[in-house]
C-alpha cells in the first residue's frame, strides 16, 4: 500500500500551524483511502446503528467537517 495522493487541503492551508490539529485524507494506490483523525471508538461505537458493525482491526475515526468539505471536490466520482 502507497499514498499517491492527498484528497482536498493540507493541515496547513486549513490553518494548523502548531501540528496539534493535523486531520488529513489520502488516496492510496489500490483506490482505498486512508484517513488521519481522532480516535473515537471507545465513545461512538455504543452509538453505531443496528446495520453497522466494527472489526477488532477497525477504529471510528473523526475528522473535522472542514476537512471533508475541502476534500469534496478531489474525491472522485467513481
């Protein structure tokens, strides 16, 4: 597994210039995407619905809205 790509703006251009704040979207080159965020699955997995389900390999992971709203135009439509 490779990154190829970043999927919308750098933590930077969306204003962390501490490193403390760093959500981040990248496409990888099996067309998978892999995703830096906030771990929350200790306190949003009671709240999955009944259709969801999580592996043991898995975590719920939080970005922030700004992020994906700024990824939104680099995810591709298919």
């Amino acid at each position: 597994m490779k990154i190829i790509r970043r999927i919308g703006s750098s933590p930077r251009a969306r204003g962390s210039v501490s490193g403390e704040t760093c959500p981040d979207i990248f496409e990888l080159n099996d067309g998978s995407f892999a995703v830096i965020g906030t771990d929350a699955t200790e306190s949003l997995e009671s709240e999955l619905p009944a259709d969801a389900v999580r592996a043991d390999h898995e975590r719920i992971v939080v970005v922030s809205r700004e992020t994906l709203i700024r990824a939104k135009a680099d995810i591709p439509d298919d």
